[in-house]
C-alpha cells in the first residue's frame, strides 16, 4: 500500500517497506509483513516486511563477506570516510523528508524532528573526523632492546538494536562510529517506528557503500532481534532500549562472549534549590519532561523543590502545563504529539492511575475533543508526591512530572540516589560550590548543572545502575567499543632467548 502525506507545500509519499540484505531490497525470506500505524489516527500508514532468523542469517552472512572478502575491509581510511561524509550530505539534502517521516510515524512534533535530521548529519562528520584524527594508537619503546605499538582494528559485524523514540538520530549515532571504523552493520530498528531506518537504508544505497556493508532487518525483538543478538559471528551488540530486555540481550550474548553496550532506562532527578534561578529552572524543568512528548530516557521525570519555593514552583509549572501546545505532529506549532502506540498510550495512563491510588494530586491539561482518535496524554503534574511511591521509582516514559519536595540538601541527594535507575540527573543552583557537590553525589552516569540536556558528541553517554553498561560519543565508542586494540612487539637486536634443549 502507499499512503501520501501532505505536509505545508511538500507532499511525501509513503510506501511499504522492505529489508535492505547485501545492498538490495527485498520482501524478506518468510514474505510476510505487519501493519505500521499512525500515533496521529491510529491509522495503518504502510506495511512492513517482517525479517526472522532466517533474514538475519542472510544479513550477518552479507555482512561477513563484506568484511572479510569485500572491499570495505581493504580501503584504505581516506577512502572509507569519503562514503562517511557522502552519508552527511545525503542526510542534508533529505532533511526536510527525514525530519517529517519521523513525525508521522512517532508522533514527535516536526520543530523537534527538524533538529534530528541535522543531529544525524553531524553524526557522520563527527566520527569521519574522529576516526582520521585521533583513532592511532601508541608507541612503549623499552630501552634501546624493543619498541612495542598499539593498533585499532574493527571487529567485524555488528549488530545495532535501536529504539522508537528519535529512532533516525540515535540508529545515526550507532551506525556512524561502526561504519567509520570499519566495521560492517546489520541494524534491527524497532518495529514501532521502521520509516527513517528504511530511510536511512535508501540514503546508503544511494551513497554506493558496496554491498552487504550496511543492512536492515524489520521485525520483532522475539525473533530477529534474539536471532542478531545470538549469531556467533556477530561480534557486537549495541543497544538502546528498556532495561529488562538490556539484561536479557547480555544473557543471551554470553555465549558467544560478544561485546556488549546497553544503554537502558532511567528516572532522573531534577533538584531544585531555593537559590536557584527561578525561571531558567522552571525553562529546563518543563522542557526537560514534554518535550519528546515525554519519551526519553533523560527526561526529569522527579522533580525535587526546596520547600521555600515548592508553592510557587507549582502554581507556575501549572499555567504551564495549561499552555502547552497539544497538536498535530506535523503542525510547526505544536508541543507535544501523540504517544507512539495504543499499548504505551494504556500504560502511561495506567500510571497516572497508579499516582491517585498512591495519594498524589494529579494535575492535567485537557486533549482536544479532535485529537482523541491518538494516543494522546496531556501534560501531567504529580503533586505532593513522595519517592518510595512506585510512580517516582518506575520508568513511565511518558509526559508525566512527579513533583516531590525537599528541605536539606542531604535529604534530596539521598532521595535522588533512591530508585534502580542513574542514567542522568540535573542541579540548579546558585551556590556553585554546592552544586558540584550535589552533582558529584548524585549517582549517574551524566550530571548538568543550570542546565538543560544539551550534549556534545565528545563526552561519553551512558548511565550507572540499572541504566546500563558502557558508553557511546566521542573516542569512547571508537576506541572502547567499535573496536579492539593490537599489540605489536618488535625487537631491535638480538636480545637473550633462553636456548632450551641445546647440547652444552
């Protein structure tokens, strides 16, 4: 089926996808497929070829070859980060259509899916630079006897697991370092938001990477996702999703000893002091949660208020809440768009349930009468909510602020620390001295002070806790996971070796 979406003067036409194996497009070995619906209408926008084992073995294979008898492995860096960049540039040119596929199939307002595509592009440059500049290794000379040196070497195939929510910039900052490096990619994009990963598959098919070097396999995670994650020649395994299924993904790559990354959940605190900059605060602690209409992973789910300003902290994030644009992900305008499926959409209200059950006022903005064919929740404020209550301690990923008050700083480092998750955290303050400190207390893996989640691509991402193992950005994905150091020994004389077994 094909469905054409118009959007302002540009009309996108949207049609069912395939997986892309050895640099073609292809129905997939089991030729069946699953319905891709509208978080807007809930709609079926396409279908999507459903890719099984056997479609994994055939992509993992492709990407073997590619590696080993293909010419990816042979080309010399300048050579390969020159397809690097024509990725890049590809990426720019398709902006405007990458930008508004990801707001039809994930329910993402376009203002935000915009900066997405140009995040993506910088992706590619980023680790093109990296890789030419800084991926050398070192030299340990021993005297004038031997001179030992360090060389980084791709792994081979790796798998890429990616999530629903900004699927396009975060499969771009998986499948960027691993390319760069060499490597050879087989990703499984979630089956909730496949359009941008099919998108990114026609932008590599168009910058003529040879065959096999890059590949997608749709599916679900029971089957072709299990399959990846299990195959032996499989190096790798990088992942971005719920915790749960991160710990069973490291069970079941045990066996095979591969590398793992797991980049998983959280529940991060955002604490507010009575010093801190009133509205710059209530600026990062409104955007911080609906933005992304709530889905992602470093959202200030908590919010810790000093008492002092609890009161007037609420009245303000209440008008708020009242004025955020709830709309059409396509309009420029909106804030906040739809949850990405009716399943989420049941569970996120389920907790906003869960919340009155345990005693919390809940405070919500009204969806519009036009929009309840989505899976829309309002802006929602948990108030007088307190961190043993399952709603401050569980995930919910969604457009929901539990608002919890504090006196001591003590009392809000021991309440921020108290839940499983330490992906991410956020201090305001106007007392420097005690804003590193709570930032150095605080337990997780990436801490901002007066500040909103801005990121630079140099810094490691990743959390602590059950928010996972290892980290990505910067030379942390290109020297500690993307690739394996080499040692070579060389003697410069004939130093002593111990002749056992000569006659005397």
């Amino acid at each position: 089926m094909q469905t054409t979406i118009t959007h302002e003067t540009k009309q996108v036409k949207v049609d069912d996808v395939k997986l892309y194996i050895n640099g073609e497009f292809t129905g997939g070995q089991g030729k069946t497929s699953y319905a891709n619906r509208s978080p807007f209408t809930n709609e079926t926008i396409n279908n999507i070829a459903e890719g099984r084992k056997e479609d994994i073995e055939e992509a993992v294979k492709a990407a073997k070859e590619a590696f080993e008898q293909g010419p990816w492995g042979k080309l010399k860096v300048k050579e390969r980060l020159v397809y690097i960049n024509r990725i890049a540039d590809l990426i720019d040119e398709e902006a405007e259509e990458i930008a508004l596929l990801e707001s039809i199939d994930t329910g993402l307002p376009i203002s935000q899916t915009k900066n997405q595509a140009a995040r993506a592009a910088e992706n590619f440059r980023f680790y093109a630079r990296m890789v030419e500049t800084k991926l050398h290794g070192e030299s340990y000379p021993v005297d004038e006897d031997f001179i030992n040196y360090t060389v980084y070497k791709p792994l081979g195939v790796v798998g890429l697991i990616t999530p629903w929510n900004a699927p396009f910039m975060l499969e771009t900052w998986k499948v960027a370092p691993a390319l760069a490096t060499g490597n050879t990619v087989v990703l499984k994009p979630a089956e909730l938001s496949p359009l941008t990963a099919n998108k990114l598959a026609e932008i590599i098919h168009k910058a003529d990477l040879p065959a096999g070097v890059f590949n997608v396999v749709h599916g679900f995670g029971e089957t072709a996702g299990d399959a990846l994650v299990k195959h032996p020649d499989v190096k790798a395994i990088s992942f971005t999703g719920e915790t749960t299924t991160g710990s069973t993904i490291i069970k079941n790559s045990a066996d095979t000893l591969k590398k793992t990354s797991m980049e998983l959940g959280g529940k991060s605190p955002l604490i507010i002091f009575d010093d801190a900059d009133f509205d710059r605060a209530l600026d990062a602690a409104v955007w911080g949660i609906f933005s992304f209409n709530g889905e992602r992973c470093t959202a200030n789910s908590r919010v810790f208020v000093h008492k002092n300003i609890k009161d007037k902290f609420v009245e303000k994030l209440k008008e708020r809440v009242l004025n955020i644009k709830i709309g059409d992900p396509l309009d420029p305008s909106t804030e906040l768009g739809p949850l990405i499926e009716t399943e989420h959409f049941n569970k996120v209200k389920h907790y906003i349930e869960l919340a009155k059950e345990e005693g919390c006022e809940v405070f919500q903005a009204v969806v519009p009468e036009e929009l309840k064919a989505g899976n829309y929740v309002p802006p929602t404020l948990l108030l007088n909510a307190t961190n043993d209550m399952r709603v401050c301690q569980e995930e919910i990923f969604g457009p929901v602020m539990a608002v919890i008050e504090f006196e001591t700083e003590e009392e809000a480092i021991q309440a921020a620390n108290d839940v499983r998750y330490g992906l991410a955290g956020y201090v305001w303050t106007n007392d420097m001295k005690k804003g590193h400190r709570v930032a150095h207390a605080v337990e997780a893996g990436m801490l901002w002070i007066n500040s909103q989640n801005v990121r630079d691509l140099r810094i490691p991402f990743g959390g602590t806790k059950d928010s996972g193992i290892g980290r990505e950005g910067g030379h942390y994905a290109i020297f500690e996971f993307y690739t394996e150091p080499k040692v070579i020994h060389v003697a410069l004389g004939d130093h002593h070796i111990p002749q056992f077994g000569k006659k005397k």
